[in-house]
C-alpha cells in the first residue's frame, strides 16, 4: 500500500521497481506503467504515467529522476511526487487540477544500471554502465549524450572522464528510448524535468552556450516563483536561472535537446544540500527535501498551465 | 560496514580557484591524483571562481592537502572521513539487509 512504502528512506532499484508494479495494479485510475526500452545491461526502463484518464487531448509533463547514478535524492523525489499525487488527488484542489488536465510521465531511474551500480558496488559512479571496446573504462554520462552540440565545451571526449560524452549522441540505449519517446510525444509534452543533485538550483536553458531563450519570460518568472514557494517551506534558498551562467557551460544536456526538439518548458533541478553533505545527503532529509520541491513543481505547473502559452 | 568500509579515511575537499592560473595547476592535480570530483562535473569544468569539490582517496588526501597549502590556495574540508558520514545518514540494520 502506500502508507506501508517507506519514502523516507533511499530504496534499492529492485524495491523502486516493485513498488511500480504494485501501483500499476493498485491505482490503475490513475497509473499506468510502460517500458521505454532496455537499458545496456538489459534492465527494463520504467516510466510512470500519472493523471485521469481522458480521452480528450491532454497535455503532459515528463520528469525524470537519476540521471547520475549517485544522485539518490532525485529517485527519492519521483517516488514522494507520485505518493503525493495519489494520496492528494481527492483533497488538493491544485493537485486534481494538475492530474485532471496533464498527464504526468514519470520515469523514476533513468540511469538503471548506474543506479543499481552505486546501490552495490561504488556509492560515486555517476555514468551508464556501457562498454567501450578501446579502454578499459566503462559508462557514459547520460547528461551529455544528447544530440544538442554533442562533446562541445564542458563534455570530454576520454571515455574514462566522468562527463565522457560517448562514443557518438544517443550512444546510450536509455538516452535514445528516453529520447525516443519524447520525439514521438513531443507535441503534446509542454514540459520537462529533471531532477539532480547537489547544488540547490532551478535551472532552464541553454546550458551548452550563454545565450536567452526566447521565451525567458513566461520561463523566468515560473523559476522566480518555483523558488519563493520552495522557500517557503523551510526557508531554503535555490539559486534559478540559466544553467550555463547559474551552475556552468555543459553541452549535450537532456534539458537544452528538451528544449530544441520543441518542448518549450524545460528545466533541471538541483536538490538539497550546498556541499555539506554532497550526494550523501542523509535519509532524515529526504521529507524536508522532497516537501519544499514538490511545492515547486506544483508552482511551475500551475504557471505553465494559467500563465504560459 | 558498508561498501566494505572502502571509504574510510577519506575527505572531500572544497577550493575556488581564484584565478586562472590557480585553476591550471589544480586541474594538473586533481588529474594526477585521480580524484573523484563531485563538482563541477569535469575537470575541464574548472576555472577561475567555479566551486569545486573533490572527493580523495585517504591516501591521496594529504598530497593533496598539503599542494594547497604550499600554493596557499584557500580550501575547506567538507567531509572529514566519507564512510562515516555514510553509515551516518541511512538506517543502517535496514539498509544493510536490503543490498
């Protein structure tokens, strides 16, 4: 059930998957899961499709979570946005609004075989798990693999660097099912998502070049408002802005292709903490985290939805 | 313990290079001693004002600490041993039983 699911805790990939299958049977009103594809080592790519079923056109948001395989705190959000959407729907005006007119594709593991690596082998990996025929290192990194001035400034060409960008884009099977899907969707995706640690930011494009998007404003002023509710909560300061001039230049990002393949929405959060705690943060913060970053996406969406073309 | 206790003893250091030169020279060290950075997310990331932490080895710790001190480049040790700091923040009995 899922008062008997622990959100509190960080849970293995087994458990996460197990606990998508058991809500795929228990909420099937409101849930529906689907694979978008195998990973390197296999694995199946689960995504969660959350909303009221309609057969009118909806719109929808994708999320993603785990991109870096270390970054636990991202699964843990994705799990607490789907426990939350469930348990409110009925109670939270805002959140039936959001569920009745969007659908939301949540995909709580992007990096499944870098995600169960760090579980049981190297807390550290951030990359994919692929092979590569030439050295002996093994991974891609997943956030620079994308086809948006692919292996340019702030991605390396080394397969053995943590931000290798992979022998050529979309190398990496769950970047091209994950990118896949949202070309085949990408009409009727008005926003995507993605959820990192650590740096407490809220960003949107471009991150591959210092540039303004040309709808800054309705994208600002959403960030401008995310963060004000996140602090809100519990009074923690997100910095928001550009990625290449809030965190840094970094070219093949999953958010700046979002972005030119038309979805006009995109962001990347960066979760709790500044440093203190890094990727370790403690499981005692997952609640204090995840409230005040669900209060965000809510923010956004609802702006997106009342205020955005 | 967990992970086999291989993180034991060691650090996560934070630096901001001031200038460019500071950052040629840690880019040059952190290369050398292989370590995992935590940020930015290349080496190639760091230059001037960027903040950087690196996550060291215990027998990679004190070279390093002591490249920064004879360069007299300002650093703060963020976390003093990681396996601590590790075991600390999860439920340990639970969290064991479950890997």
């Amino acid at each position: 059930s899922l008062s008997g699911y622990n959100y509190e805790v960080y849970h293995s990939l087994e458990e996460i998957q197990n606990w998508m299958h058991h809500l795929n049977k228990t909420h099937s009103g409101l849930i529906h899961m689907f694979s978008i594809g195998k990973s390197y080592e296999g694995r199946s790519l689960y995504v969660l499709k959350l909303g009221r079923r309609s057969r009118s056109y909806k719109r929808a948001v994708w999320m993603d979570c785990g991109i870096h395989a270390r970054e636990w705190i991202g699964p843990a959000f994705c799990q607490w946005f789907v426990k939350e959407a469930l348990l409110t729907y009925r109670s939270d005006p805002t959140m039936r609004k959001m569920l009745n007119h969007l659908y939301f594709y949540i995909m709580p593991v992007f990096n499944v075989d870098g995600y169960h690596f760090s579980w049981t082998n190297d807390r550290f990996w951030r990359k994919t798990r692929s092979r590569n025929s030439r050295f002996r290192c093994r991974g891609v990194d997943a956030n620079r693999n994308w086809r948006v001035k692919w292996c340019d400034e702030g991605a390396s060409m080394h397969p053995c660097d943590d931000t290798y960008c992979g022998p050529f884009p979309e190398s990496e099977p769950e970047v091209k099912a994950v990118a896949n899907f949202l070309r085949k969707h990408r009409k009727h995706i008005t926003a995507y998502l993605s959820f990192h640690a650590y740096a407490q930011m809220l960003l949107y494009p471009y991150s591959y070049k210092y540039a303004t998007i040309p709808n800054f404003s309705c994208v600002e002023s959403a960030a401008y408002k995310a963060v004000n509710a996140l602090r809100s909560v519990h009074g923690v300061q997100y910095r928001y802005g550009p990625a290449s001039s809030t965190l840094y230049v970094s070219s093949g990002s999953s958010m700046d292709w979002a972005y030119k393949n038309g979805i006009p929405y995109t962001f990347a959060f960066e979760l709790r903490d500044t440093g203190h705690f890094g990727f370790l943060l403690p499981e005692t913060l997952i609640k204090p985290t995840c409230t005040e970053t669900m209060l965000a996406v809510k923010n956004i969406t609802m702006h997106l939805l009342k205020k955005c073309p | 313990h967990l992970y086999g206790n291989r993180y034991a003893g060691d650090k996560v250091i934070r630096f901001i290079p001031n200038t460019e030169e500071e950052a040629f020279v840690l880019k040059k060290i952190c290369h050398q001693l292989k370590v995992d950075l935590w940020q930015p997310g290349g080496v190639s990331q760091i230059s001037q004002g960027t903040v950087t932490d690196v996550h060291v080895p215990h027998n990679g710790s004190r070279t390093l600490l002591t490249f920064l001190e004879e360069a007299n480049i300002q650093y703060k040790i963020l976390i003093e041993d990681l396996q601590k700091v590790l075991e600390k923040g999860s439920s340990l009995p639970a969290w064991r039983s479950r890997r």
